[in-house]
C-alpha cells in the first residue's frame, strides 16, 4: 500500500481543478460582484443563495452554515470522501498522474473504497454497450427500435444490454482486476449459491450519472416474457446510489436547466430520452421512487431556485388515475419550492416516449408548452370527483376542494383561488366560497400551531439552554474595521506590511479577531477553527472598489494603530496619576515626553484613519 501523495501533485490538482467550474457540476452559480459567485448551499436547505465561491483564491464558503474550504474540501463534503480520495478523484478527472511518498507512481491498490466502486460502474457501463451491439443484444435493439430510438441514441444516453448469462459481467469485472465484495457492495452483482452472480440479466440497462458525470448505478428493463422479475430492476443502496437523491439525466440536463430556469419532471428513463430528442433537454427521472426532499434539493439548486417569477418546475404524468394521483403528491411538495410549478398532462394518457412515437417530436414539445399551474390541476382534479349538476355534488366538491385550496400559503394567491372555485363550481356566491376557505385555513393553521407548541415530554425537566451570544457585537463599526482589516491581510498582504505585523493580539476588540491566526496562517492554519475564520476572510468580498484599496488599507491600519495608541496614552495617564512631580521629577518629566509624543502620534492617525465614530 503506498503513502501519502506528494504535497506537489496536491498543489498541481488544486491548480488544474477550477473551482468554479468542479462546484458548478452541482450547482448553479451566478455573479456576485467583485469577481465572486454565488449560488444555493448543497449542505443546508435556503430560499436565498449565501454559498459564495471566490474562483481566484479557490475557495468557497457559505455565510448560512459556515462551512468552506478549497476545491478539494468541497469533493469531500459533497461526496462524502475522504481528504485523500477526494485528491485522487480529481486527479482523475484532470489526467494527472499522482505520485506518492514510497515513489513511482502507482497509486495506492484500494484506490479508496468510491473511487474502485465508480471505476467498477464505468467498467460495467462499457461492457453493457458494447453487448447491446453483439448479436445477443437483438432483443434490446428491437425494443429501442420500437419505441423510436436509434443505436445513436442509445449511445448518447449510454444504454446498454446486460446479456442472460448468470455471470457474464461478474467474469468481465474480475477480469478487470475487481474483487467480488466490491461488486456485492456496488450492487452489480448479489450472492448466489456457487458465489456472486450478476443482478442485471436479460435486460437493457440504462447507466444512472451523478452531477460529476460519474456512474453510480444502473436502471433495468425486463425484455423476456419468461422473466418473472419485476419490469424494471434498479441499483439496490449501495455506497454510491441513494434513490432519493438522485435524477436520472440530471448531468446531461443540468446546463440547460441553470440556461432557462425550467425543469422537466417525467417518470420514466424512456421519457427522458424522449424529451431530450424532442428539444426538451431540461427533462430528468426518480430512479425507482417517487419525487421527494431530496430530489427537490437538487432541482432547486440547479435552477438557483429563489424567485418565485423566473423559474418552472414542470411535472409530467400519465393521465391515467395513478398519473393524478401522483400530480397531486406533487402537490403536497409543491410549496418548498420558491419559483412556479407546473403540471403537464396529456389527455389521452400517452407519455413523452409514447407521444414521440405517435404524433412526433413537435407534440412532446407543445405538452410542455401546454402546462397548467400545479394549484389549479390540484383544485381541478378534486373537483372532477364530484357530480356538478346537483346541488349535493358542488357542496361536497367544495367541501374536498376548499382543504387545497386553503393550504396554499400566499395569502393573495389562496384569495384568487377561492374565487376561481367558486366559478369552477358554479355556486355563484364568491363570498360563501371565500368564507368556507378562510375557515379551513384558520383551522389548519391552528392545528399546525398546536403541533408546533407540543412540548417535548423531557421539556419540563431539562429546560434547554439559551443560546450562546457573542461577547461583542458584529455590528459594531470598530468590530467590522477589525473585520475589513483582516480581509486585507489575507487577500491583500503586501498592501499592509510590517505595521500590521506587529499588532499585538489585544488591539482586537472581537475574541475570534484577537487569536494568533496570522501565525497560524504561516504555518498553514493546523486548527480548524482558524482555517474557517481565514476562509470567511478570503471569499467576503471588501466592501472597497479596487482603484480605492490601496487608501482604504492605509485607513485601516490607522484607525486600528489609533486604538492602539489610545490604550498606550491612557496607560501613561493612569502611571502620571500616580507620581509625585516634586519628588520623582526626572521619571514623571520622561512620562509627560512619552504622552506628549503619543498625542501627537494620535493626531497624525485620525488624519489618515476613517473617523473616530
């Protein structure tokens, strides 16, 4: 097993791993200024973006949870790796040959436990390609052929056939150097009686991408009328597939979808083929779950999903009952998201794949186009259950429509739905439509209130601790100059010199700003506590236009070496107070020197400084 990479491939996969663009395989970013960007947080769940990546240092940091880091700490974070195969994979990606301590370059053997798993998935998808062009990959061609697709089309979206051998793809991956726990963990094989065997036989397969691009998992269509398998068979949970927090297509469509704010929700692997063919490249998949949390994470990262007027969300179902069944699901979820969603539906029940083939491209693309609002297919597809045409019916459709309506939180657009309601009724009274929603939205909100006021059954014994406050306060304009100041030290250290340097700890009102980080910053910031605080520093942007640096820095450090000086004059003051001027003459007349010097040091600082404030 090999040692630790060299600290100068470290260095050179730091140089050749754009942040900007390793961090924008996930997430939409978007210009901040000053040559920043900004985008939503992968790690914690916000309706405005406070992820800022500042690409000329390399680093990132995101101001609502704090967490930040470099381009390699990101790889970490969000794949959940270790520092060293966080290195490797990017390594990979950029061509660089990493070295390690015991030399040559052979990297280490488990090549860490995703990095084998992602090359055993990439192995499997080549070999799953290359079967569906042997003459045993008839059966799959012909499937693909009937549903509108070409080999090239296969080929773009990487589908591949997995042969009825019990284990064809176990033998080629051992072949590739593979041990059989890394297949059973990975998921492309399970135990069988004589050993492993492969869990996809008999059945085109399709190759599921993370956001990087990598496989890490695989979808599976039954194609043998004999196979009493399930119709479709996915990757079980593995170290590298999660079904709830994964997209089929999303890494082809992600581009697109940051390009034109919109999202195409559909259900099937087929139907995302479909619509990508058709001009609607936005299109992605669940794999084998419904739509949920995570899914929306993803989505409302791409679209930097943060006003409720730029951005779609587009659900496509079947028209079938358990097509509306699904919209409605859609519906409960509906409101995490901040831009508008949408439900396209086509009436005689075809899906996108289906569409294709019937009515070509052109109608795949006007079913999109021909999208109804989420709310109002929620409220429409309520009412439909009902027999309108008697007095009874419209009274029980209001009774089942007004609970949607009234969990529909903005305020003005629940009033404009109410009114809509009672049109789609045909009670003709707006305000007892109006009225009977207002009722239920008072009780729900009661209701929600109560469950929020539920104490935990622990709550009376062990009352939970108040938060901790700062001991100063941020907002503090001797705080922020301390703040500004250290920005320039670590974005900008030539401009301040040895003035800077030798500042005691003590002249920082703020504890984090008092500690020894610029020695800790030489030697690397070893505490995770001070690499945060100079990772804050290096993304916040100065709040100074760059033909001004040079004069703001100058009046930082004078109005910090002011309050410096201040506490000196005031430690003169309190030692004069103290001496007898007759009897210690020739000590009390040196101290009067020294606090005449220091006054006029103070002078000279406030002329250069920001104010006194």
């Amino acid at each position: 097993m090999a040692g630790r990479i060299r600290n100068e491939d470290i260095a050179l996969v730091r140089e050749r791993s754009p942040i900007d663009g390793v961090i924008g395989e996930y997430l939409q970013l978007r210009s901040a200024g000053g040559g920043n960007l900004k985008g939503l947080c992968p790690f914690h769940d916000e309706k405005s973006p406070s992820f800022n990546v500042t690409p000329a240092r390399g680093l990132w940091y995101c101001f609502g949870c704090g967490v930040g880091g470099d381009v390699i700490k990101f790889v970490q974070e969000i794949d959940h790796l270790t520092f060293s195969e966080a290195v490797e994979r990017l390594a990979a990606k950029a061509g660089i040959q990493l070295r390690y301590e015991e030399g040559g370059f052979t990297p280490r053997q488990d090549g860490g436990q995703r990095a084998r798993l992602i090359e055993a998935h990439k192995a499997a998808a080549e070999y799953f390609a290359e079967r569906l062009a042997a003459p045993d990959g008839a059966i799959g061609r012909k499937f693909l052929s009937e549903r509108g697709f070409e080999l090239a089309d296969a080929s773009r979206f990487g589908v591949g056939f997995a042969p009825r051998e019990w284990e064809g793809l176990v033998r080629h991956l051992r072949g590739r150097g593979f041990a059989d726990r890394e297949l059973i963990m990975g998921g492309l094989a399970k135990e069988g009686r004589r050993g492993p065997m492969d869990r996809f036989r008999g059945r085109l397969v399709w190759p599921v991408r993370d956001l990087g691009g990598d496989v890490i998992g695989f979808g599976a269509r039954r194609l043998y009328d004999d196979d009493d398998g399930p119709k479709y068979l996915n990757t079980p949970e593995t170290p590298l597939f999660h079904k709830s927090n994964v997209l089929y297509g999303a890494d082809l469509a992600k581009k697109e979808i940051a390009r034109s704010r919109q999202a195409v929700v559909v259900e099937g692997y087929t139907d995302v083929m479909a619509c990508h063919l058709s001009g609607v490249p936005t299109a992605v998949a669940t794999c084998g779950t419904s739509f949920g949390d995570e899914h929306i994470k993803i989505l409302r990262r791409l679209l930097m999903d943060q006003d409720e007027f730029r951005g779609e969300v587009i659900f496509t179902f079947d028209g079938d009952s358990a097509g509306q069944k699904a919209a409605l699901r859609a519906f409960a979820d509906e409101q995490k998201f901040v831009t508008q969603t949408f439900v396209a539906v086509q009436p005689d029940g075809l899906d996108p794949c289906d569409l294709r083939i019937r009515h070509g491209e052109a109608a795949v693309r006007d079913l999109v186009a021909s999208r109804t609002p989420l709310f109002e297919f929620a409220v429409r597809s309520t009412i439909e259950q009902h027999d309108l045409n008697t007095a009874e019916g419209r009274l029980a459709a209001l009774d089942a429509a007004a609970p949607v309506v009234a969990r529909i939180k903005d305020r003005s657009l629940r009033h404009m739905y109410a009114v809509n309601l009672d049109r789609w009724l045909g009670i003709m009274d707006e305000q007892f439509v109006l009225r009977r929603v207002r009722e239920l939205s008072a009780r729900e909100q009661g209701q929600n209130g109560r469950r929020g006021q539920r104490p935990h059954p622990q709550a009376q014994q062990a009352p939970a601790p108040a938060p901790e406050r700062p001991a100063y306060d941020p907002r503090d304009p001797e705080v922020r100059a301390e703040r500004e100041l250290l920005k320039f030290a670590v974005q900008r250290p030539g401009m301040l010199g040895p003035v800077f340097d030798g500042f005691p700890g003590d002249v920082f009102l703020a504890p984090p700003h008092a500690a020894e980080w610029i020695g800790r910053l030489r030697e690397t910031a070893a505490n995770d506590q001070v690499r945060d605080m100079i990772t804050q520093l290096g993304v916040e942007p100065l709040l100074v236009a760059p033909e001004a640096e040079d004069r703001y820095a100058v009046a930082l450090l004078a109005r910090i070496q002011e309050r410096q000086v201040n506490k000196q004059i005031a430690d003169v003051k309190s030692k004069l107070g103290r001496l007898n001027p007759a009897e210690q003459a020739e000590e009390y007349g040196k101290l009067f020197g020294d606090l005449v010097a220091l006054e006029q040091q103070r002078r000279m600082l406030r002329e250069g400084g920001l104010g006194s404030q």
